[in-house]
C-alpha cells in the first residue's frame, strides 16, 4: 500500500513538473493574481487544517503533537502549485486579465466578499431540496409498490 500511494505521489510531482513548465511567465503572473484575489491560498490551507483535524478526529491513538508537526510539514502551496496547470487549461491570457479586471471592479470585489455566503446558503438550500426530492422519491416507489401488489 505504502508503494502504491508512493508511486501516486511521485506520478503526481513529475506530471504537475511538466505541465508547470508550459505556462508562460506572463500568463503565471495573472493566474497568480487571480488566485490571490479569489482567496484560493487561503481556501486551501483552509480544506488542509479539516482534513487534519478530520485526521485527528479519527486516528485518536495518534499523539496531537505529530498532528502539530505534521501541519508544519504541510503547505497549501503544493496544492496551488499542482491547480496552476488547470488554470492554465482552461484559461487564455486574455480571459485571465479580463476575470482579474473584473475581480478588482468594484462589482468584482462585491461577488467576492458575498460569494462564501452565497455558497453555505445555496448549499443549505440544496439540502432541503435533495431532502423533498428523496421524501418524493421515496412517496412514489412505495405507491408503485402498493399498486403492483394490488395486481397481483
């Protein structure tokens, strides 16, 4: 197992190494600033600390301060540097200066500072909804249930 996930991580490195190495400085230092303006590095040390203390929660004979050391071993900005291909994917020069003029409007800056809310109350409202879905789900198959047994 340890070899496996070994081998993963080394896939990994090597195939982020060589996509990294196609973006343009120019088109770098715009993904760079998107992803500073969007709060991605703060998003991703963010998702590590839950996981870490998913890790916590779950691995409870393990002593907190390899938890604490391990943190310190740990920077989101592995992650980012392993994201930056997908923006460059994804994203011409072009559509990366206009998304930042955006970002840095005034308009832009107000989706920013209202989008975290917007995601948990869309989230909340997607689980009412996904709840009346399955409670329907559920209604139908059982009154489909009934009538074939009616039939019979």
């Amino acid at each position: 197992m340890k070899l496996k996930t070994s081998l993963v991580v080394l896939i990994l490195i090597v195939c982020s190494a060589f996509l990294r190495a196609d973006v343009t400085p120019e088109k770098r230092i715009e993904i760079d600033r998107m992803l500073k303006l969007t709060g991605m590095g703060k998003l991703v040390d963010q998702m590590m600390n839950q996981m870490i203390a998913g890790f916590r929660a779950n691995m409870k004979d393990v002593p907190s301060d390899f938890w604490d050391r391990f943190a310190q071993k740990v920077h989101g900005s592995e992650m980012i540097e392993m994201i930056i291909p997908l923006y460059d994917k994804y994203y011409s020069l072009e559509d990366l200066r206009a998304v930042n003029a955006f970002y840095t409007s005034p308009a832009g800056q107000r989706v920013l500072s209202t989008l975290p809310q917007i995601m948990k109350e869309s989230m909340a409202i997607g689980q009412q909804w996904g709840a009346k879905i399955s409670k329907q789900a559920v209604e139908e198959v059982k009154a489909e249930m009934e009538g074939k047994k009616a039939k019979e």
